[in-house]
C-alpha cells in the first residue's frame, strides 16, 4: 500500500512529465507553423466533374506541381451548379495556400455575370494565381444544316428566324451566353435548348437532335475531323494548324466573340502575396516542361502562364463582357 507521501510525489511527477511533453507540443507545432509554405498536401478543387477540359488540365499540372512546391497536390472534384459549388467552396476557404480551385469562365464570368443569387463575387472573392492555358472554342453545326461557311450560315438564318434552335451546357454556360452574344451582333434569331452538361448537348448536336451548337474545342475536335460536325468559326488569336480552313471569329467580323475559355488557378480572397508568388512561380516553372507543355497542348489548349495581375485583368474583362451580353439580351436565368 502507497503512503500518501509516495502518491504526492508520483502525482508531481506525472505532472511534470505532462508539463514538459505539452511544452514540446506547442514548441513543435510552432517550429512547424514556421516552416516555408507550403508543409503539407495542398487541395486543388475542381468545380466539375471527371473528365472534362478543366479536370484534364489539373490532373496535367497536379503531379509536377507537387513536386515544384515541395508537398502533394491533390485534385478534388466538388461539381454542381455549372461550376458554382466547387468555385463556392474555393471562396470560402481559409486563405492559407492550402486549399487553391480551378478557375474558369463559367465559374468567374459567365454564371456570376446571369445569376444575382450566385454565393461569390467573381472580382473580391477570389486571390487570381495564374492562367494555366486558354482553350479554343468552336461554333459547329450538323452537316445537314443547309449551309457550309459562315456566309451561307448567316444568310439562312436571317432567312428563318426561330426555325433553328441552339443546344448549350445550361443557362449561364458559356455556350449558352456566346450564342446569345452572336444572335445580338448578327440580328439572328434561335432557340435556346440547355442541357445539364456540355456532353450531352454535343451528343445531341452530333445526332441531329439540335444543328447547331458553340462548344470547347477539345470535345468537339474529334467529331469535326469525322465529318460529324461542321465548323463555321473559332476563337482563337488565328488559324488553328489542325483546322487551316476554319476562319476565326476575328475574321469573319465577330471579333467580341473571338475570347478564349481560361483554366486557371485561384485561391480565396486575402491570400499572402508570398504564397501566391511560390505558387505562380512553381506553375510556370512546371509549364516550361515540355512534357507537361505538351499534355496540355493535346487537349486543344494554349499555354499561357501569367502574372497573378494578368489573370486578374483576364477575369474582370471577362466578366464584364458576359454581363453586358446579358443586359443587351435581357437574359435571366427563367
């Protein structure tokens, strides 16, 4: 049996014991605060689901990403809302590095510049890291659609307003806002068919189903080179190598249309600006791979690899075109 001497002293034993592990506990935690960002796995939360340009492109940069910044870069798809709750969740983030989002036209420009209810303010909300690279788009139609250049396009459908309808990703898409962009500059007129996806809108396009559609390069590409889809026009800054005799929209006279689709990296509002200067630097130090350069050329797209202030001017532009489409239009989202 222990005396009560004994006990008291095993008690205070214990208790310096606990004293100085939790004092080494808060020395450690504090030399790890210190330590360079980044010292743990980074997020980077893609706001759509698998498989389509903005997840390709961040599954191309994730790996060698982690490697330039010296911890594990891992993509996380959050879709739903054409792009507003992943980019949402991005939003709300602690601005510490360590949760980082794709950031798109849909989800910085052309969703925000339709929806007033939409949960982020795409110009304060969000910290622009870096344009990773900008994606052509494409306006098609079927081949039975009764014309084969953008002229006869033109002139049939000025011939037939409303016989024609358009399929689009969704309201607020991009491919729904660009052709409400081209019936404004060309005084054409079409139905809007929205689908839940740009997939599903181009395998109706594909099928007949609906002639024409404004749509991502890349998606589009492989069915144009079947003879399955025709190409009028192309926004890019000229003529694509693989599509010599597709004018861009430059030259057809659409030059408000002639924009590319970015896919980008951006973190949440009061993000340090030395973390947003490793992490641009990092990326272009990986985009200067030609490995990596080329991964993400295959997809159709342009490297670009700006300053943060670069693609901060890229968005606000952006978003600024998108929501004076919607004014001249009258579009909601009913």
């Amino acid at each position: 049996m222990k005396t009560p001497s004994t006990t008291f002293r095993i008690t205070r034993r214990q208790g310096v014991l606990a004293t100085t592990f939790a004092a080494a506990l808060l020395a450690a935690g504090a030399a790890y605060a210190q330590q360079p960002y980044p010292n743990k796995v980074v997020r980077l939360v893609v706001p759509f689901g698998t498989g389509g340009t903005t997840d390709i492109v961040a599954r191309v940069m994730a790996d060698p990403l982690g490697r330039a910044l010296g911890q594990p870069v891992i993509v996380e798809n959050k879709a739903g809302g054409g792009g507003t709750v992943g980019a949402a969740e991005t939003a709300r983030a602690t601005p510490d590095g360590y949760a980082l989002g794709m950031a798109t036209v849909s989800t910085t420009a052309a969703n925000p510049a339709i929806n007033p209810k939409i949960p982020y303010n795409p110009l304060t909300d969000f910290t622009p890291i870096i344009n990773i690279a900008a994606t052509p788009n494409v306006l098609v139609v079927h081949p039975s659609f009764p014309a084969q250049n953008y002229k006869e396009l033109l002139a049939e459908l000025k011939k037939s307003p409303g016989k024609y309808s358009y399929a689009s990703g969704g309201t607020g898409s991009i491919s729904h806002l660009q052709m409400e962009l081209f019936k404004g500059l060309t005084g054409t007129f079409m139905t809007h068919i929205p689908y839940r996806g740009d997939g599903p809108a181009l395998n109706d396009t594909v099928a007949g189903q609906v002639l024409v559609q404004f749509g991502n390069l890349p998606s589009a590409l492989p069915f144009i080179q079947a003879g399955r889809l025709r190409a009028i026009a192309v926004a890019a800054p000229q003529r694509l190598s693989i599509m010599k005799d597709t004018p861009t929209f430059e030259e057809i006279g659409l030059t408000r249309m002639n924009r590319m689709a970015y896919f980008g990296i951006a973190g949440p509002k009061g993000l340090p600006r030395d973390v947003v200067d490793k992490v641009n630097a990092a990326a272009r130090q990986v985009l200067q791979d030609p490995a990596v350069r080329k991964r993400v050329e295959d997809t159709g797209s342009v490297v670009v690899a700006n300053t943060p202030e670069q693609f901060a001017q890229q968005i606000r532009e952006e978003f600024d075109s998108y929501r004076q489409v919607v004014t001249d239009q009258k579009l909601t989202l009913e």
